[in-house]
C-alpha cells in the first residue's frame, strides 16, 4: 500500500506588516511499487520520429531502442508505437488490425518488433499530430488506466505553426504523462521541455544515437514502477489570500502556477502525474493580509490527493512577531530553491541571448548563473557552464564566452537547467 | 477551605433560552463537576452553605442535563480541577488533559472510553468557519482555540458577552459570567492577573461565583431584594459587595503551588433592576454607561497606581509609559488587601449600552465618549445584537493588537 508524507521547510515568522509567507514541501511515496488493488491496468505509446532527418544511423539506432524497450514492457500492459513526421501513422497494432492497442505478449512482442524493423524515414516533422495519436491510442483505455507515452525526435518542430503544438499540449493536460528525449543537436531544446513540462514527464538530451536504448529501458523501467496513477497537489489558503505561485522545484524545475484548476473557491488543484517511490518538492509562495505581533495564522495547506482522498498534508503557517531573531531568518531550504529557480532563468536567458548575438548580455547571464551554480552548490551546472564559458571569478560571476564551443554542449547546458539538486545539509 | 467549590459553575453555553422561569438560571456549565471528592462532603458543614443552598437551583438543572460524573472524572494536571473523562481541555482552566485518567476511576468496560466520539470542534470563533482536525479554521486559517480561551455568553438578544484571549497572551485570565432572571440582569468581569500562577482558574471562579450571588436577588431568588426605592438601591450595592466576597472565596479556594504568590483577579459586576442600575468594582475593569444621545458616563473608578497618581494631581501623560502605570492596588485573591469594592449607579432615562470590559479593550480606547461610538457603530453593523457586537468588538481590540486578554459584556437599555 502506498503511502505518502509531507514534509515543510520554512520560516513562519513574519515581521509586522509583513505578508508573503513562503515555503518549500516535500511530498514523498513510498510502497508505489506495490499497486493499491492488484496489479493495475496500464497503456505504453512509443513515439519515434521517423522525419526525413532521421535517416541514417539515428534512425537505425532508435529502431533498435524501440525493439529494446518492448521487452522492458511488461506483459499484460497495453501497447502500441507510433512513427511521427508531418503526419502520424500508427506502425503497431498495424493500420489494418482490428483493435488499436493490444496488451502485451510473447507474440505481439516478437510481431511489433518486426513492424517496427519494417519503418523507413521520410517527411516533415508536426509533433503535435503525433500526441493527438497517442492521446486517441491511450484514450481507448478503460478509466483508471495508468497512460504513459515516450517521444523521442532529433529535428525541430518545423512543419506546423508553433501554437499549433502549444494548443494541442494544453488540450491533453492531465491526459496522459510523457517523457520526451531529443538526440544529437539539432532539436530544439525548449521544444522538447514544453512537451515534457506540459506532459508530466522528464526530458533529456540523448547526445549519441548509441544512447537512446538504455535511455528507453530506463525510462519504461521507471514508468513500469510507477504504481500510483495520478496524484494531485492542492493547495488551501485562507480567505483573503492570495497564492502567489506553486512550483516544482525538486527533481526538477516545473511552474505549476499556470495548470491551476479550481478546487473549490480556497483551493487550488495542479495535476503532479503518476508517482512511483520518490520525493518532489514544491515552492509554495502565498500572500496573506498582515495582523498583529503575536497572530497566528495558517497560511496553507499542502496535500497530496488521489482520487478523492487526502494521502498526506503539510501545514505552512504564519505567525507574527517582533522578535528580529526569529523574522529575519531565511529558510535554507526557500533561500536554495530561490537560487536554483534564478540559476534556471540566468541559464535559458544567457544561451538565448547567445544565440541571438547578444554577447554582453549573455556574459552577464551566464556570469551570474557561475556564481548562483556556486552558491547552491549545483555542480553539473558549474561542469557544463565551464563548456561554455572560462570562469574568471567564479565567486563574482565574472567570465568570457568560448569562441568556439559544442553546440551540444550548450543544448546540454539548456537542458540540465531546471534540474536542482537538493539542499545540502 | 475548599468547599465553596461546589458551585453551579455556570458556565457560559451559547444558546440561552430567553424566557427564563422564575428561578435563577444562570447558563450552566455543560458538565458538572467537583473540584476534588472531599468538597462535596465538606459542603453541608460550610458556613459559606448559605450561599451554596442558593446554587442549588441551578445545581439541579445542571445535574439533570448530565447524568455522569465522578467516575469517570479526570483532573487536570495545572489547577487540579476534575473534568468529564474523555475532556481533551481543562474546564477550568483550559490547559491540555493528556494524562492518564485517575486509576481508581478508569471505568473499564462502562463504555466511557469506547464512546469518546470525535467530539464535532466548534466553528471557528473568528469567522464561523468549519475548524478541520488539523487544528485551523478551513475558511480563515485561524487556529483552533480552546473553550477558555475564547467563550461567549448570550441572555438575551440585548445581552450577551464575550471572552477572548486577544493575540499576545498565551492564556485567557479574564472571565466573564452573565445572566438573566426575573426581569433582573447581572453582568461580571473578572481579569486574572497574570503575575500569578492560576489566576485564569481564579477569574472563572470569581465571576461565576459573583453571578450566582447577584442572580439570587431577582423576585424568587434566594436572597431577593425586596426592598423600595433608595434602599433597593442599598440593597442592591450591598449584594454587589456580597458577591465580591464570594468572589473573593472563590479565587481564594482555587488549588496552587505557589503559596507567595496567590492567583488573583479584578471584579467588575453590575445589576440591571427595571432602570435601576448598580455597579460595584475592585481593581481596573470598568463598567461604562453609553447613553445613544448623551455622553458617555465612566461608572467605576480604577483601583490603580495610575488613578492614584491622577488622584495626587499628577498628568496623565506623565503616568502613560511607567512600568507601573498598569499595576493595580486592590484585587480579589488570599494576598489581597482589605476588599472594599467602589460602587456607583445610574438611572437608565434613554436608550443606551452598558458596556462592561477588561482593560483588554479600554487600553484601545480610554476616551468614554469614544467608546461610546465605537459601540454604537459595531452594533448597528449587527443590528444591535449584543454578543454579536461584544465579538465585534473583541476582534477590534484584536486588529489593535490584541496585547492583553480582551472581554466584553454588553447589555442593551432603554428599551
Ligand atoms: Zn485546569
Ligand atoms: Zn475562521
């Protein structure tokens, strides 16, 4: 039986007059693995892009990882594979099968590995065709159903207007969880993390076509120990408050604040996806109207909610006082995720500003993520920030942009911004 | 001694009937209760029985309502006073009642533990939200606070009172007791002083003993004042002083640790007979008459060093900000000096409030005429219903702050 907790990290004491209270809360699952009522139904869509750029030893290669991936999928689960160019085409069940999606055996194994063998590249590439097929595919599953998908492209999204992907992305919310992973360098970064943002799911980049097998294995893997379908985060203030924003900040960096959905009139929901054993932990920032030293309050709550059943609840209070001590403290745990969230912005802002030829304003960016990397302890970032850039001072954020640099090595560095690390104790 | 200990405990409940009989009904506490097993023996051979034979009406009523006690009775860990099994809070004093419950009176097997139903928390006292069982209101986020810390006390749509512990203390020492019968009205405010350990038993005590007293002069109580004219008035300010005594006993008789150190408390009290109405007073907590097309009258006279400065000529301003500017000279308590309350009293000609209040409120507001329209604006935002108004205004002194325990006992004259 699964179980959840809550945890909260912050400072409730507030000087006088002051208003926002935040907090950071760590929702944690345990015994995921072991599904609530017997083993529970669940649906694998994968997506491989078979646009003309894919040709070549990519595409070979993503073959291969499809084929690998089957065997990761359990038997008994629901399953099909879809190859994405400007159109979508269902490559397995075949067009001509009578159901869409069939489950899992030995025999639709062995036969969905032959069809995939059977795929050629060819065509533009529309991504948004390609999830309105897996939402079609998985949307034929029984209610309950645990819908997951992978997308994996190596191109740019150049064949349909850009708000068409958008549009579609908002529409399947909450639908279904996919994970996205772009291999080489010519995708677009920001491309693949609206998907995966918008979708529930991670995002990586697959630098070498001889990657995406273990890539596939390790995301199936995970996705088969995900035993709780679909949690929701909510978030209660009180009367009078105002919630000024919820983000994931652990594992990685997600805004949640624009997938609000109305609970009731104190409550919001944000839909979280399925969960196996693992912590996620959310940045809660409310803003309530300021009363007397000595007044207690309680700010939020914080709950974690499957079905209609609270699992766990976390308590984020506000108390005045006129105690400096006490009101002047940052919560370590705010003050990090604080750090982390502005590393992320100064990371994206600086290799925009790159590529757009702004060199000053992308040293400066990039200067100030050196030092926030190094603030908040995030050493991957000061790694791959060094691939970039010579550090000067890292402490002063003082660096040169490369001359010459990877262009992998900065769809790397976009990539790996909104993964945090943890705070350290 | 102990046994005037066996009181009625009226206790404030939240839906008086409005026509009371003709025998005293102060609201009654919702359990009934000794303090410890030997006062209830004790109480026959008490001289102060005189007294407690008045409860005795009351008594009953309470007993009716409940049939268990004893038993299954647990004590409080603070001031010793015994409380339903199953009581999560003190009745007395409202601390925690985590500990064990007596051994001897575990009833195993009476079914005593088995229905401690999830006792349904009251609605927020803020706003009259829903309080979830985390502990804060599901509306405004205010937590949960316990009876003692905030109770309310309704005769009548024109009188009513609330007690509130305001923002800053951590303990609601004040008390408020208030009640109606035969056509006469008595209202009392006691403050305990926090200096002292207990002193939020000793003000609970004080002023339900005082309102038992006072209630026992309406027609058909036990001590009825039956006189006319000047010497009603007499009579009237003579039970006054009466009532402090028993008041006095009360505080007196409440169980402490600390013998250099008694738990004490302020007496305000006031009777309401027809237009009569009579104030008596020892301590700070004041009584006001608040006439709607009139000034505003002070009826009580502070037992205070900064009244004593002012009495010496010395500026108020000068008093304002001295560490000493919020001592009190008299009080009600073992250490107390000689008890001597101040008396005063009016003949009600106009519509108005009287208000009664603890300085948890007039320290906002020491201006009469002020306090005057700040009542008046509260109740026509409540349509002149008093404990509605007496919580409006506990929440003004709240928004002003809250720095002391705040109580206010309001009833509407004049017609
Ligand atoms: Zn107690
Ligand atoms: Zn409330």
């Amino acid at each position: 039986m699964a179980q959840f907790t809550a945890e909260v990290f912050q400072n409730e004491f507030l000087a006088e007059g002051s208003t926002d209270v935040h907090a950071i809360v760590r929702m944690t699952a345990t015994g995921a693995g072991t599904p609530e009522a017997g083993p529970i139904d669940a649906g694998e869509v994968i997506m491989i892009d078979t646009s003309g750029s894919m040709a070549g030893a990519s595409f070979a290669a993503a073959q291969h990882a499809a084929q690998v991936a089957l065997d990761v999928i359990e038997d008994g689960t629901w399953f099909a594979i879809v190859g994405g160019s400007h159109v979508a085409n269902r490559v397995f069940p075949y067009p001509n099968a009578p159901s869409s999606m069939v489950r899992m055996e030995p025999a639709a194994r062995a036969e969905a590995k032959r069809a995939i063998g059977m795929m050629r590249a060819g065509g533009g590439t529309a991504m948004s065709t390609w999830l309105q097929l897996a939402d079609q595919l998985l949307g034929l599953l029984p209610p309950g159903t645990k819908r997951h998908a992978i997308l994996l492209t190596d191109g740019k999204n150049e064949s349909e207007p850009k708000h068409h992907l958008t549009a579609t992305l908002e529409r399947l919310q909450g639908r279904f969880r996919c994970d996205a992973r772009g291999v080489g360098s010519r995708y677009e970064v920001a491309e693949v993390r609206e998907i995966a943002s918008a979708l529930l799911g991670s995002d990586e980049l697959i630098r070498d076509p001889s990657q995406i097998a273990d890539s596939f294995r390790q995301m199936l893997g995970e996705s088969m120990a995900r035993g709780i379908p679909e949690a929701q985060l909510r978030v209660w203030t009180p009367q009078g408050a105002q919630l000024l924003f919820v983000r994931q900040v652990s594992p990685k960096l997600d805004d949640l604040t624009p997938r609000r959905t109305v609970v009731n009139p104190l409550t919001a929901g944000f839909p979280t996806g399925s969960w196996g054993d693992e912590s996620r932990e959310y940045h809660v920032a409310v803003r309530v109207p300021s009363k007397p030293v000595g007044s207690e309050q309680l700010a939020a709550r914080v709950q974690i909610v499957t079905g209609d059943q609270v699992r766990a609840s976390g308590l984020v209070k506000a108390m005045w006082s006129s105690d400096a001590n006490l009101t002047a403290r940052i919560s370590p745990e705010v003050a990090h995720y604080t750090g982390q969230a502005e590393l992320a912005e100064a990371i994206q802002q600086g290799l925009a500003a790159k590529a757009a030829g702004d060199e000053a304003t992308a040293t400066v960016k990039l200067g100030r993520a050196v030092q926030l990397a190094r603030e908040t302890g995030n050493e991957e970032a000061t790694t791959r920030l060094r691939k970039v850039v010579d550090i000067e001072n890292e402490e002063q954020g003082t660096v040169r942009l490369k001359r010459h640099t990877d262009r992998l090595d900065e769809m790397a560095l976009d990539t790996v911004s909104t993964k945090t690390t943890r705070v350290r104790r | 001694m102990v046994t005037e200990t066996t009181d009625p405990d009226p206790r404030p409940v939240h839906d008086e009937q409005e026509d009371p009989p003709t025998v005293p009904t102060a609201p009654v506490r919702s359990a009934t209760h000794d303090r410890d097993a030997s006062s209830s023996a004790a109480d026959d051979a008490d001289p102060g029985g005189a007294e407690g034979s008045g409860d005795s009406g009351a008594d009953g009523d309470a007993e009716g309502t409940e049939g268990t006690e004893d038993a299954a009775d647990v004590v409080c860990p603070r001031c010793g006073a015994a409380g339903a099994a199953g009581s999560r809070f003190c009745e007395e004093c409202g601390a925690p009642i985590d500990g064990e419950p007596d051994p001897a009176a575990q009833p195993d097997g009476t079914g005593a533990a088995d229905e401690l139903p999830e006792t349904p928390s009251r609605p927020c006292v803020r706003c009259g939200g829903r309080v979830a069982d985390d502990g804060y209101c599901e509306e405004c986020g205010a937590p949960a606070v316990s009876e003692r810390d905030h109770f309310e006390v309704t005769a009548s749509p024109t009188v009513g009172g609330v007690c509130d512990r305001g923002v800053v203390h951590a303990r609601n020492e004040d008390a408020l007791a208030l009640g109606e019968a035969g056509g006469v009205v008595a209202l009392v405010v006691c403050d305990g002083v926090s200096s002292a350990p207990a002193s939020d038993a000793a003000s609970l005590a004080a002023s339900e003993a005082a309102l038992a007293t006072l209630l026992g002069g309406a027609p058909g109580g036990e001590r009825e004042v039956d006189a006319e004219g000047a010497a009603r008035t007499s009579a009237w300010a003579a039970l006054l002083t009466e009532a402090a005594e028993r008041a006095n006993e009360a505080v007196v008789a409440v169980p402490t640790t600390h013998v250099d150190d008694a738990p004490s408390c302020t007496y305000v009290a006031a009777v309401v007979d027809g237009a009569r109405v009579v104030v008596a007073s020892v301590g700070d907590s004041r009584a006001y008459w608040l006439p709607d097309r009139a000034r505003a009258v002070r009826l009580t006279v502070d037992d205070s060093w900064a009244q004593e400065m002012a009495e010496m000529g010395v500026h108020v301003s000068q008093v304002r900000g001295s560490a000493h500017a919020h001592a009190i000279t008299r009080w009600l308590g073992a250490d107390a000096p000689e008890l001597r309350p101040r008396h005063d009293t009016v003949t009600v000609a106009e519509r108005g409030w009287l208000l009664l209040c603890s300085d948890g409120l007039w320290n906002y507001c020491e201006d009469a005429d002020e306090l005057g329209s700040l009542v008046r604006r509260h109740a026509a935002e409540h349509d002149g219903d008093a404990t509605a108004t007496a919580r409006a205004l506990v929440e003004w002194a709240n928004a002003q702050g809250g720095r002391d325990n705040v109580t206010v006992a309001l009833a509407r004259l004049g017609g």
